[in-house]
C-alpha cells in the first residue's frame, strides 16, 4: 500500500495505492512521488511515464486534510521525516505535484473515479491525460472558503481557457470526462475497463521514437511558460539545433530511408 512503482521495458508505471484514505496525498505520499520522480530522470532506460490509481472508484481525492494540512499551516509542528521534508525542502508540494515539473519524460495521467482538487491538479502537471467514462473532477476548495495554490489558478487558464477555467474553479461542481474531453483537457474518454491499455498504448508509442527528441520537446514545454513569443520561438531554436544534429537523428532518417524501425 502506499505508491506503487514498476517499469515495465522503457515505461514507468507510478500508481496511488491508499486506500485508508482515498488516495489522500499525505506527507509521505508526497516525499515517495518526490523519490519516484527522480529515480524516473536519472534511469535512462524510463522514457515515459503512466500514473495510475490502483483503487476502484476513485483517482485521488486531494491533500490529506489530516496530515499534510496541519503542517503546511503551521497548525503543529511536523514529527516525521516526510513532515520536516515538507516545509523544509524548497517547494516539495510543488514537485511532488508536477507543479514544478523536473521530470522530462512525457507523464500520461490514467484517471477514473473522482479526480479532486490536489489530484486534479497533479492531472494539470502531465502532458497527456486519459479518462475513463466514469471520471468526475472537482476543485472544491472555493466551497470551503479557501483556494487552491497548487497551480490550478495557472495551469486551467492554458489548458481550457480562462472563463471554462473560472467556472471550475469559482463553483466547486463536479465536471465530468466528457466535458472536460470537449474543452481540451483530456486527449481521450474510453471505457473503464479500456484505461489501462489506452494508456499503455500512448506510452509505448512515445518510448518508440527517438529518447533526446521526446525528453527536449518536454524540456521545451515547460520552460516556454511565460515567455514572449520572440523567446519562446528563439528557446526552440535554441534546443531544437542539438537535437536535430544529433546521432539519434541521423538513425532515425537512415532508417526511414531503408524501410525500417530505428535503433533508439
């Protein structure tokens, strides 16, 4: 129980597996994605990632009210080495959420059941994202008379416009897969029993193509954010020259020319 952690030929598999709490990201839930994460760039073998939930009904339904809260506000002191982690280690919420996001291994989000608040936003942090037909997602905080800080404020507008954007994040309604499919958050809604493999399936196409191309357009996609047009066009340039004279590339180009699968 806790973070399940595979690697199956060149993908990651990283699931959520409380079940005592839904998939409540707790401290130490946070620090074991934080390990996984970096265990996931320095292994070059890893050249995508699926994350999962391993429970029935639900993804994941946010930050642990009960552990992870109290010591985020200060509320008491933190006891374990997960909890002194959390408010020492620069912004540890952030890149254990993808918020911040080091990684640059394409993650796919696997999501049924409910998607809340913390989950929702750890799904904004991935670059593609699947959903069962069952999934609902939720930012709840506004019903609570907080708001949510893990970059949702920042990330919806990019990736469902800002009125779609604030009608999530201002009402606290569930929104189900089709209507987030419809606004551009999802890539697909499949059946449940379909998820998995729809996944692994996008998964094993990216580990297919060439490692220092995939791994440098991630790179790419989050350091543009916020960038001028003129420096976003120049960043491309900038780390798009390598790639293109790279030996992966030229492998790539013989073997389209003789008909055959390159050697990545």
């Amino acid at each position: 129980m806790g973070i399940e952690f595979t690697i199956e030929s060149n993908i990651a598999k990283v699931g959520l597996n409380i079940p005592e709490t839904k998939n409540a990201l707790s401290p130490q839930a946070l620090l074991d994605l934080h390990r996984i994460w970096e265990e996931c760039q320095e292994n070059n073998d890893v050249r995508a990632v699926v994350f999962y939930s391993a429970l029935p009904d639900i993804f994941c339904s946010g930050m642990d009210l009960k552990t992870a809260i109290p010591v985020l506000t200060a509320a008491r002191e933190p006891e374990t080495e997960a909890e002194k982690w959390l408010i020492s280690w620069g912004d540890a919420v952030g890149t254990a959420m993808l918020k911040y996001k080091e990684l640059d291994r394409p993650v796919i989000a696997a999501i049924h059941g409910y998607c809340l608040t913390g989950g929702f936003e750890m799904a904004m942090g991935c670059e593609l994202r699947v959903a069962a037909d069952d999934a609902l997602f939720q930012m709840r905080e506004a019903t609570l008379g907080i708001m949510p800080t893990g970059g949702s404020n920042v990330f919806l507008p990019m990736q469902v416009g800002a009125t779609r954007a604030m009608e999530i994040l201002l009402t606290g309604n569930n929104f189900p897969a089709s209507t987030l499919y419809e606004w551009g958050f999802l890539n697909r809604v499949v059946p449940k029993e379909k998820l998995m493999d729809t996944a692994m399936e996008l998964a094993e196409r990216i580990a297919n193509n060439g490692p220092m191309s995939v791994r440098t357009m991630v790179r790419l996609s989050n350091q543009i954010k916020g960038l001028s047009f003129k420096e976003a066009m120049d960043k491309e340039v900038e780390m798009g020259l390598p790639v293109f004279m790279s030996e992966e590339a030229r492998e790539g180009v013989k073997a389209q020319r003789e008909k055959r699968k390159p050697n990545f």
